[in-house]
C-alpha cells in the first residue's frame, strides 16, 4: 500500500469512526432522560423553561434529591445559535451574583467553564455552552465533602457534554 493510500484510508477511517452531533431533537431526549448515578437519587421536579432563559427557545430544569438531601439541578436550553448560548452564561451569570471558585479544577480545561460556589457556599454550579447549546449542572455538597462534589459536577459535566455531542 502507498503512503498516499495509507494517509487516504486513515483520513476516511476517521471521519467514519468519528462521532457525529445529534440531531438537537436527539440531544433534547437525552438529557431530559439523563439523572446522576453516584448514589440513589430521586428526580422532585421537572419543568419545561421554554421562554424563561433570556433569548433562548426550549429548554428544561430538573431537579434530584439523594438520600442525604443533597440535590443536582440540571438547566438546558437549545439558543439558535453560540453567542446566544453564551449570553445566556453571561445572564445566568449575572443575575445570581456569582462568582468564580478558583479553587475548583475545571471540567473541560481553562476558560472553557464558569465554575461558581452556591451563594451559601455548600454547592458548587458548572456553566457551558455547546454550540448553540447553554448547560448548567449544580449540586450541593455534603458536609465537609466539597472535594467529592468539584469531582461529581466534573464527571457529571462530562457525561451531559457527551449527549450534546458537539465540539
């Protein structure tokens, strides 16, 4: 086989290997079917937030409780487009009164993520955006354990990047 063959066969290998962006109806199904898995958690609400985040189309909240009543919220909208979702980062951003946990390791690398504690400090939120995807996941920490949850919304961050899945 040529050198030209070889780099032609590698380049179609992987652009079929490689993993293609759903369709945002698709997206949309996975993360309202999505729930944290470290632990039994039950869901205590759920509502469409369709018009309720800034510019942006549909969307959802949804909210779990654990055993030991800590909770993980999880907000989504679909915003047309990037700088609608990252507006929309900048709103929710705003609007709390956040403000960045710079001792917190990032889930996706430096600058990629707003990382903030809960007002109360015992929570910490992560907010993206995806495209023209705007996500947040929050969840409260046990006493004394925040080191477990920066790891829990890192993991879970990385779990909901995926259902997206795109760059």
């Amino acid at each position: 086989m040529s050198r030209r063959s070889v780099l032609t066969f590698g380049l179609v290998a992987a652009l079929v290997l490689a993993p293609f962006p759903l369709h945002s109806a698709q997206a949309s199904d996975a993360l309202n079917s999505w729930a944290p898995t470290d632990g039994a958690w039950s869901q205590t609400e759920t509502f469409d937030s369709e018009g309720s985040r800034g510019d942006c189309m549909d969307g959802r909240l949804t909210r779990w409780v654990n055993e030991v009543g800590d909770t993980t919220t999880l907000i989504w909208a679909t915003c047309g487009d990037a700088t609608t979702a990252a507006a929309l980062v900048n709103l929710t951003w705003a609007s709390n009164g956040m403000f960045p946990a710079d001792s917190v390791a990032p889930a996706f690398g430096d600058g990629l993520e707003l990382v903030s504690p809960f007002l109360t400090f015992d929570g910490l939120t992560r907010l993206w955006t995806q495209g023209e995807w705007f996500l947040s996941i929050s969840r409260t920490c046990p006493e004394g354990g925040r080191a477990t949850c920066d790891a829990a919304t890192a993991a879970y961050a990385q779990d909901l990047a995926r259902l997206v899945g795109v760059p």
